[in-house]
C-alpha cells in the first residue's frame, strides 16, 4: 500500500494561516526518490507559475548538483519539453563548483547543469550563476557571487540536497552557521565519496570548492531540501530531531522561517516521529498501523484540498498586507462614544475659588517709616501678588 | 534591483539540432549539436553557452532521425553528364559544368568527394588538373559539394589489367618521379612536404598506380613526402610486391578484387593485405558495392577481414543520375546504361557504374546486417581517416566542418537496409531539404 505522509513538525502552523509566513519545517514524505524529485519537481513549477516571473521581475532560484537532484531536473526537463514550463525569467544561482578543474570538464559542476538542465531547457544563459573555481582570485569570486545574490533581490527558493554527514552544499561538519560564499578544503571523507567521479584516482579529486555558506542558503526566502536514501537517513535524523549544531550543518534549516524537506521512505529510518516509527514491512501491528494511516491521510488530505497550501505566497503581497497592517496602526484612533462611562447628573461643574485680593500691610496697620534701624536703602517694596492661577496654569501641565 | 535581460539578441549564425540520434564511434546515442553557418564548424556547445552565452537562432528537432557527418566518396568520375576527364575547348564550360555537379550531388548526400580521372594523355592532366583541387577554401556552403583533391588513376598501371582505360595512354616510369612530373605536370605537385591533402601547392590528392609497373614503386616515398596518398590498383602484384609498396607509403587500395589478381589460396594478391602486413598498419580500401562488380558476400568477407580499412566508393560514371539509355563513353566508346549497371555498348564488359554511393550503402547494409554506426563510417570516418583529415570531415565532434545528413533508416522484413536522405548541411547551413520541392541550390 502506497503511504503519503505530511507531518507537521511544529503545531503552530494553522492550515488556514498559509499566507503568514513562520510556520514549520514541513517534512513530506514520499514512497521512494522517484516520487520524492517529482514531487519537488512539480512544486518548483507551481511556485514559478503563481510568481509569475517577467523581464525585470525574475525568480532567482538556487540550485544544487548530484545524485538526488537529478531527478528533480530530469522531471523539470520533461515538463519543460511538454510546454508546461518556462525558465525563461529565472536567474540561477549555483551553490558550488570545484576549484582547479576546467570548466569544461566532465565532472565539473558546469558540465553537470549543463549536461542535466540547461542544455534542455530555455534558461537564458546570462541569467545563469555558476561560482567560477578557475578565477584569478578566488576569495573576490566569492564576494562578487554574494553580492550578484544581492543585486538579484535575492533567492526566491534555493533548493538542496544533504551529505551523508549533514552537510548541505560543501559546508561540512564544523563550518560556522552564519558562514557565506568562500572557498573550502573538502573534507577527506568527500574526497574519497567524490573519486568515482574521477576513475578512483584520489590524486586526479580536487581537494578544494567554492561553496555558498551556510547562511546564504538560509537568506534565501525559502528552503526546499531533497533527502533520499537509507544512507541519509542519520543525517535527516541528526537535522530535523537533533539541535541545531555545526556538525550537522543543515540543522539551521530549524531557524528558516520557510523550510520543506521531501524525503523518501528509507531516509525516514531514523526518524522518531513524533514519535511515530513507520514500517515498510507490516511488522506493526495492523490496527495500529491502520490508526495512523488514517490520521496521517487525514492531514495529507487536508494539506491537499488547500492546493499547496504552504506554498509561500510572494514577498510582495506579505508586504502589502504588513504595510496595510502598519497603516492601521498609525492612524489616530478615532474615539468611540463611551457612554457607559458618561456621568448620569448632566450640568455639573466645579466652583472655581474666588481671587485674594491682596493689600498691602499698611494699608491696613498704622505704622512709622522704618527709621534709625539702619535699613536705609533697603526699602522694601510691596511686591505685586498675583494668584498662583496666573503664574502656573495646571491645565497645560 | 533584479536583473533584467534584454529579449532582443542579436542573430548567431547558431543552430542546434536536437532529438536527433547521433553516430558516436560504434554507437548511435541521443543528445544535441550545435553548428555555426557562419564558420562552418561544429560547435562546443557548453563553452558557446557558459563563456559566450550564445543561444541558437534555431532549434530543430529531428525527431529521432540519424544525424551523421557528409558521405564523402573518394573514387568518382563524374555524375549527371559531367564527366571530369571530358575537355572542352571552353574550358569555362568545364567549370561551369564542374559548378553545377556540385549543387546536384550535395542532394544525394556526397558533401566532399575526390573527382577522379582514369588514365589520361599528359595533355588532359594538364588542362583540368587546376579546377580539380580541394575546393573549400572559401567554406561556401552554396557551391554545394566540395572537392577534397584529385584522385589520378593511372596512367601508371599494369596492361593487363586496365578495365576500360585505354591502352594508348597507359605508361612505365623508368626515370621514377620525373617521369610522373611530367605527366602530371610539374606545377600539380606541391613544393613543401605535407601530411595533408591538398595543400597549397597540390591539388592530386590520390595516386593509383601499379607498383610491379617498371619505377612506380621507388616513386611511392616521394609521393606520400608531397602529402599525397598512394592507392594500389589495376595491378598484377604479388602479395609480396603488394606488401612492398605498404612498406615504403601505399595506403590505399583501389576497388579490391576489380582489376587485381584473385585470392589463391598460396598467392594470396592484393587481397592478402588484409590478412596481415608486415611492419605497418594495414591499408585502407575501396569496395564497389553497386551489386555488379562485387558478389555481395565478397563484399561481407572483406569487411569481416579488416573493417576499419573498409571504404564504399561508387567508381560512378557520368551516367549517375540520368535516364537509361545509351551514351558516349570515354575513347570514342559508347556506353549502356540499365539501372546501375553500365556496360560497353554491345558487349558485357563493365564499364563502371551508374550507382550512387546511397545506393551502394544500402546494399552493403542489407548485405551485411551491420550496426547503423559501422554501416556509416564506411562512407564517413573512415575515408577521411584515410585522408588525414579525421577530426575535420566525417565527424560529429566539436571544431569538425558542419557537414551532416539528417537520414531516414528503414529495416524492410525481407532483410533489405536503407537510408534515405532527409536534410543536407554544408558548412553548417542547410543545402537540401527533401520535404522542401522548392529549396535547395
């Protein structure tokens, strides 16, 4: 039996909320990484399609190379060819390339998109992104790639897969979480996985990448993640359960504010869930087994009625709706007529007190001028009083 | 501010040919091309696209059709009327001639060919040579074929075995190579040692010529010094004498088992080249397979011998492509030509063929049942191999010339191949379309 599962990691996102943006970390579930990259396939289409990209309004989309994307482009190609979809307006940005290699190489990440993607679809050449590891001086290579993601407005949607030790892009364990664009050392482990790229002969392997940060990755509006394979399955365990930490680097994807994993069946081994271990073999038992089913089809189908209902709706209108929000808060109040608190006597109004009419002491006792006592120049002078009222006038305090 | 990127682009000169199946080594495998009209090239795709961001003005899709490189045939005397050894007294005629058989044999698939001409007087030689060397040059795609070079059969080959050239003119070169300058003419050789055809002083390409004849073979060192190649044809050599002439340069072997000593079991001939030569790679050879000079399954078992030297030529007459009926040959002779067979007028005598080389692939497919790749390069890699021009002509690989067919392959039930031609590309642009009465040269 086909299981479609979609949990929800955190319960705070209201299926209703779909256009305020904070919700979860959506982990969707497919049976095996064919279903897993068509479904990815299919989402990246529909969120260029509802954005609906022109001349100076692209979607800039971040983009990764191996194994479990590949069946993400190969599904994008054949919708492409069937003129579901066009990447006419879409502005590329690659996460890595190796350092040293030429760019013509077989096994050289620009001979890897161009061989998978862009040599089938319609992406305009000018609006592709790939980091140059042949550049004169790498570390400014690296400054410019993070300022063109700027220049861009951005990356809409940066899709990515992981490394069997929790690694996304060539950010292996250790690299700092708020990392960006620079130039690394790969890792031995890599270097090894990397060699049957290249005949098994370590020496021919380049020992370093430029690679997208951490950080960079996590700037991007959204995060979609492809996780398939029991060999991932640790990883996913590590990234999703775990804390965040730097020796599991796409840990981070906890702090994005918009993040999705589509993992297939076998990377789920690991997984708790919440905790809900799902078998492939129907060692649970049967009852059980079909309670949870049950619940999760529920959730999937209510996911489902709401079309994509995460689908992050575009930076523009949530701006709009802030602004209009703001605007709300700013204008003056305009009071509300509170008559429950209006008085029931009407008319009545405080006396005021009556002025002290001042008069000099002596006007009032008979008195001799002050003599022989030795105040002569010091006369005193009446001063001139005045009530408090005029000096101090409380109702402008 | 995002980037925003102009939709007008200026006109590359780029088309890419998608869909299509392409000939790669011994495979056929999916994937795209991309050529340049404006340099005739083919083009690296992915450093057009990443360092230039070059997109093609035109995407076709062959829907799964063969793209291969342009047949290239290296024995032909002429087609359509025009014959290469005829002299006018005009000789603006001639080139006009020479013109017009271009833009018609495109259409039949030959892009590059070498214009061959039996044994002549000096005479011939020295009048037509000059309008006879490699032609592409100014990589004008609109003359439509293009001459890789003059292929001279003769006149230095053996009595006994000279077909329909005429005796008359057929000579020994006892002085070597100063006998064969004389003939050809001084100037027809170029002055500066080559590896390749056809360079700037030469427009010989191939020399057929007998090596048992009195001095040819001590000219054969010279000759391929001069960047010419040496075939071996119309002979009566030995296996060891055969072998002799591959040890100082033959390369070639004309029409195999026409005009040569049979196979015997302890005089192997010519033939026994392909079994085994001493020292050096074995030759290249031409094989007519019009289904009249050659048994079809000689034709299998030379290929099974040596298929990398195996090269289809049509050894085609003027008569290709016209009408049946009776014509005027060459020395006063008339000929008959039925279909693809041309005979001496009254007589059973083959007098070369009326075949075209398409013709003569298919039958080599249906005779043989070969892969599509191994069928193709018989007629593609493997002459410009030959040639030295391979990277350059007969190959889909990037820098190559742009010359391609887009075919059409059809596996009958009762065993009969063929090919059909749909699109011709020179230098990168179309030339002929088959489904398009009206367009072509």
């Amino acid at each position: 039996m086909m299981l479609r599962l979609s949990i929800q990691l955190c319960s705070c996102m209201r299926w209703d909320q779909q256009i305020v943006p904070g919700g979860a970390v959506r982990l969707v579930i497919r049976e095996d990484k064919h279903t897993a990259a068509r479904y990815i396939a299919d989402y990246i289409i529909e969120r260029i399609k509802s954005f609906a990209p022109g001349p100076g309004k692209p979607f800039v989309l971040g983009l990764p190379t191996g194994s479990s994307p590949e069946g993400v482009y190969k599904n994008l190609v054949a919708a492409h060819k069937k003129g579901e979809i066009s990447f006419r307006d879409v502005v590329t940005f690659n996460m890595d390339e190796y350092v040293g290699i030429p760019r013509e190489h077989p096994e050289s990440y620009h001979s890897f998109m161009y061989q998978n993607f862009f040599s089938h679809v319609d992406v305009d050449p000018a609006n592709i992104n790939i980091l140059n590891g042949n550049a004169e001086d790498l570390e400014e290579e690296c400054i410019a790639y993070e300022e063109k993601i700027k220049r861009a407005g951005g990356i809409e949607l940066f899709l990515g897969g992981i490394g069997p030790d929790g690694h996304i892009a060539f950010n292996e364990p250790g690299s700092s979480l708020r990392s960006r664009t620079r130039v690394k050392t790969l890792a031995y482990d890599t270097i090894i996985a990397n060699s049957r790229f290249f005949g098994n002969d370590l020496s021919k392997v380049p020992k370093m990448a430029l690679t997208v940060g951490v950080e960079t990755v996590m700037d991007a509006r959204e995060v979609v993640v492809i996780i398939t394979g029991p060999h991932k399955a640790l990883a996913l365990q590590k990234c999703i359960e775990g804390g965040v930490n730097h020796m599991w680097t796409l840990s981070s994807l906890q702090w994005h504010p918009h993040a999705m994993i589509v993992v297939d069946e076998d990377a789920t081994l690991e997984l708790q869930v919440k905790t809900v271990k799902v078998s492939l073999c129907s060692q649970a038992s049967p009852t059980a087994f079909a309670h949870l089913a049950q619940y999760f089809k529920s959730i999937e189908q209510v996911a489902s009625s709401q079309g994509f209902g995460q689908a992050l709706a575009s930076e523009e209108f949530v701006l709009r709706k802030r602004d209009s929000v703001l605007e709300k808060l700013d204008s003056p109040k305009i009071p509300t007529a509170k008559t429950f608190l209006a008085p029931t006597k009407p008319g009545l109004s405080g006396q005021i007190t009556p002025d002290l009419i001042p008069d000099s002491m002596h006007e009032r006792v008979e008195g001799q001028p002050a003599k022989g006592l030795g105040l002569d120049g010091l006369e005193t002078k009446e001063l001139p009083l005045s009530g408090m009222h005029h000096r101090v006038d409380s109702a402008a305090a | 501010m995002p980037m925003a990127v102009s939709p007008e682009r200026p006109r590359t000169g780029v088309t890419r040919l998608t869909g299509g199946r392409l000939v790669s080594g011994d495979k056929l495998v999916e994937g795209d091309l991309w050529i340049s009209s404006v340099t005739g090239h083919i083009l690296r795709s992915q450093e057009v696209f990443y360092e230039h961001h070059v997109i093609p003005d035109e995407v076709i899709d062959l829907k799964g059709k063969i793209l291969c490189p342009g047949f290239i045939d290296v024995q032909f005397n002429g087609a359509f009327g025009f014959d290469f050894s005829s002299v006018p007294a005009d000789m603006n005629e001639y080139q006009k001639g020479l013109h017009r058989l271009n833009k018609r044999l495109v259409r039949t698939g030959v892009t590059s060919y070498l214009p061959t001409l039996p044994s002549q007087k000096a005479e011939v030689y020295n009048k037509v040579l000059k309008y006879l060397g490699p032609s592409g040059r100014p990589r004008n795609a609109l003359e439509g074929s293009e001459s890789l070079g003059a292929h001279c059969e003769g006149p230095f080959i053996s009595p006994t075995k000279n077909g329909i050239h005429s005796l008359q003119v057929l000579q020994e070169a006892p002085s070597g190579f100063a006998d064969m300058e004389v003939v050809y003419g001084v100037e027809n050789f170029g002055s500066m040692e080559s590896e390749l055809p056809g360079n700037a002083g030469s427009p010989i390409s191939m020399i057929t010529a007998a090596p048992e004849v009195p001095g040819v073979s001590a000219c054969i060192p010279e000759i391929s010094r001069r960047g010419i190649r040496f075939a071996i044809g119309h002979t009566e050599a030995t296996y060891e004498e055969a072998s002799e002439a591959i040890q100082r340069g033959a390369t070639m072997i004309t029409h195999l088992f026409n005009a040569m000593r049979p196979l015997h079991h302890r005089n192997p001939g010519v033939f026994g080249v392909l079994g085994k030569t001493e020292g050096r790679d074995r030759p290249y050879y031409g094989v007519i397979s019009d289904g009249i000079h050659l048994h079809p399954t000689t034709v299998k078992i030379a290929h099974n011998a040596h298929p990398d030297g195996f090269i289809l030529v049509t050894d085609a007459m003027k008569t290709v492509g016209l009408p049946d009926g009776v014509y005027d040959g060459m020395n006063g002779d008339r000929w008959e030509k039925k279909g693809p067979l041309l005979t001496r007028e009254g007589s059973d005598t083959i007098a070369g063929s009326s075949a075209t080389l398409i013709e003569c692939l298919n039958n080599f497919w249906s005779w043989s049942h070969a892969s599509i790749p191994q069928v193709l390069r018989s007629v593609t890699s493997t002459p410009a191999e030959m040639l030295g021009l391979q990277g350059v002509k007969g190959s889909l690989e990037a820098d190559a010339d742009a010359d391609l067919l887009v075919l059409d392959a059809v596996e009958g039930e009762d065993g009969q191949r063929g090919f059909k031609v749909e699109q011709v590309y020179k230098f990168g642009t179309l030339v002929h379309d088959a489904s398009n009465e009206t367009f072509g040269l």
